[in-house]
C-alpha cells in the first residue's frame, strides 16, 4: 500500500481531490468531475477480502452527506477491462459496467458508474 505522502503526490496532478487514508487498512481518493458527479481515483488496501473496501466507502458516503456534498447524479470509476476483483467488489457494490474499448492503449476499459441514492441505500 502507498504511503501518504506518496498517496497525495500521486494526487496532485488532480489539483482538487478528497481522500479517507487509514494507515493501517487502506485508502480511497476521489474529486468532484463534470456534471457534480464523483469520480473514485484509487481506491487500494492492505489486506484484501476483509471488507476494508466496502468500510471505506461507507465512509465516503459519510462524510458527502456529514459535509453536504451530495453529488447531483452519480459517482463513477474506470477500471482496466482485465480486473476481475474491481469488477466483483464494484459489481457488489451495485455499480454498473460497460467495456470502453481504446480508453487504455495496453488494455481495454471498463467505466462503472451508480446513482449516488443507491449507492447511499447499499453502505448502511
């Protein structure tokens, strides 16, 4: 798993972001995109199958609701098409899937997408 400071060089080139990073299990990263709509950047943790994933976007939800920052639509992650842990954790979670070919010049893509209401009804 990243460091912190290697977790927030990484982010940097987003100029706006937000993250929940907990030293001992695992981080998410997100930013605001187009259409008030979220976009998860890296999501990593330290020991997979424990349900660290799940408990981070619980928080996520969390904390845009604690915060008020409702997204007006949805929120959104790409993954490499030949990810197949993305594909079942995001695909518990509810997220949507579509294979983008051309996104990746090594590796198709795959773009996931949830309402932000169904999202908040699957992380109680």
């Amino acid at each position: 798993m990243r460091s912190k400071k290697k977790l927030l060089k990484r982010l940097n080139p987003y100029g706006s972001f937000d993250y929940i990073y907990w030293e001992d299990k695992g981080y998410l990263a997100w930013h605001l995109s187009t259409g008030e709509n979220y976009e998860m950047l890296f999501l990593e943790v330290k020991k997979k199958k424990k349900g660290v994933a799940t408990q981070l976007f619980k928080e996520f939800v969390d904390r845009v609701i604690r915060e008020k920052k409702k997204p007006f639509n949805s929120v959104f992650a790409f993954r490499r098409a030949d990810n197949k842990e993305a594909e079942i954790f995001y695909g518990k979670l509810g997220f949507r899937q579509l294979e983008i070919p051309g996104i990746y010049k090594w590796v198709g893509a795959v773009i996931m997408w949830i309402r932000f209401s169904e999202l908040r009804k699957r992380c109680k």
